[in-house]
C-alpha cells in the first residue's frame, strides 16, 4: 500500500507546473525509499567470469562452495590486494579454488595479517605468493593459535641455518597440520628411542609429513623395525621407521613377494631393509634395477 501511495505522489507531482514544483519538493524519505533498497546478492560464478576473468572450470568449482556473493565490492578488495602483492592469473585461480571461503573474508582482519607474519618472518613478497599458492589454506588459518605455533615449534626442531622460506615453499601445507597432537609428541618418543636431535631435524626438513602419523601408528612401527633385528643406534633406524610408516601392511606384503620373486630368502630381504631401508618405498622397477646393484656389489 505504502509504495502505491508513493507511486500516485509521484505521478500527481510530476503533473504540476515546475513553479509549483519548485514550491512543494519532493520528499526525502520518497526519494530514500527507492535508494535504500537492498542490493541482491551476486552469483559467485557469473561474477568470477564476467568481473575477474576466471576460467568456467574454475568458477563452476568455487560457486559450489560458494553460491553468492552479498558484498562483492569487499571480495574486488580481496582479490585486488592479492594481485597488488605479486599474484598473477594462475596464482589468484590456484588460491581462490583451494579456498573458496577467502572470497568472503574480511581483507583487514583475516587476510592482511597472514602477509605480515609471513613478512615479519623476513620472507620475501615473491616467496609469500609461493607460499601461499602451495597451499591457500594457510590463509584461513589463525596467526595467533595457529600459524604463529607452528612456526615456532618449526624453529625448534629444525636446525639454525635453515632458510625457512625455502622450507615453507616446499612443505608450507605443515603450517596447517595438529603440532600439539602428532610432531610434537612423534618426536619426542623418538628422542625416547635414542633418535638424535641432528637426524630428527634432517629428517623434519626432507620428509616434514611423516611426523604428522598418528603417534599410535608411529610406536608401532617402532616396535615391528625392532622386531626385523634393527639396531637402534643405526643410521637407518629413523629412516626405516620413515619407510614403513608409509607403506600400508598390504603394500608392505606386495614387496616381500616381489622380492621373494628375485629370489630373495625371508632372511636376505630383512638383511636388504636393514642396510637400505629406503629401497623398500620404490617402484617394483627401481627395485629390481637397485637390487641386481646390491647384489653386483655386495
């Protein structure tokens, strides 16, 4: 009722001479009325493609996350500030298709801390894009409870002269994995096991996601390296229970057969494992090139 009323104002003003009009102005609130209205809210995949240039691919991904957009002007803020700190096309499609949810952040609060603490760290703007490309999830992640832990927990463990962008670049996924929950105690039971902090730190910087098994899975893999006759003070010791960590039982028993097929005895194969442990996370091919090596020189 209220807009028909407006509408007919409206038309009866329009009627008047303009002297009358220039007497009798046409309310404020008439004129609000029309401005005010809500804007509708933007398909995300009309407005990645249309405003931004996304590939169709990508936009048909992120809109089954994401659906629409309520304040789009904030998300041209986001992807803006992104492309002013160094990332190209394929970096915004790469970040913005991980996590989709960044398209609705809040630029201040959410994302432009995350560069500070990358740049607080003393990592270079072109290594942030790096960073955050490998895995855009980071991005979603508190710096105070979560990233800012993680890193020190990192410089702990790792030796002092490791350049930690480099780090970052290759395995920065381990920003957003459970510490508390895995590392942390996973190596702790392994200094338990006379592991040194030296070959822990090696081995966090060439294989970080290994130490992020569950640590019940960990001290049994422990128990069944102990139980092929491996020494504990052994070089390969921390590298078998690496090896075997990652190697399903059906996996593991796929090898003994392949081995067994080389003519290898129960015996010779744990002797194999105990002096190169790594063999055993090869390719069937590669274990047949490397085995005729170890039996050539052996």
């Amino acid at each position: 009722m209220r807009t028909v009323y407006i509408c007919k104002s409206l038309i009866s003003l329009s009627l008047k001479n303009s002297s009358h009009l220039n007497k009798t102005p046409i309310s404020l609130f008439s004129l609000n009325f029309f401005s005010s209205s809500p804007k509708s809210p933007i398909a995300v995949a009309d407005y990645l493609i249309d405003r931004h240039i996304f590939s169709p691919e990508t936009a048909s991904k992120v809109s089954s996350v994401v659906k629409y957009l309520k304040r789009p002007e904030e998300t041209d803020s986001i992807l803006s500030f992104l492309q002013e700190s160094g990332f190209a096309d394929t970096h915004l499609e790469r970040v913005i298709k991980s996590a989709p949810q960044l398209l609705a952040a809040n630029l201040e609060l959410s994302i432009k801390p995350k560069f500070k603490f990358f740049q607080d760290l003393g990592i270079s703007s072109s290594d942030i894009v790096q960073i955050v490309s490998s895995d855009p999830r980071i991005l979603t992640r508190s710096v105070d409870s979560q990233l800012g832990p993680s890193i020190l927990a990192l410089k702990s463990v790792l030796v002092s002269n490791v350049d930690m962008s480099t780090f970052l670049k290759r395995s920065g996924r381990i920003l957003r994995l459970d510490w508390a929950k895995t590392m942390i105690p996973n190596i702790e039971f392994l200094k338990s096991c006379g592991i040194s902090s030296s070959q822990i730190s090696r081995c966090v910087y060439n294989c970080p996601t290994f130490f992020f098994c569950k640590p019940t899975r960990i001290r049994e893999n422990v128990k069944r390296v102990d139980e092929m006759g491996f020494d504990r003070n052994s070089k390969m010791f921390l590298e078998a229970i690496r090896i075997i960590s990652s190697i399903t039982i059906e996996n593991w028993e796929l090898k003994l057969v392949l081995f067994k097929s080389l003519g290898f005895s129960e015996d010779d194969i744990l002797s194999v494992f105990r002096r190169a442990p790594q063999l055993f996370g090869l390719s069937e091919r590669k274990i047949k090139e490397t085995t005729q090596l170890l039996v050539s020189t052996g």
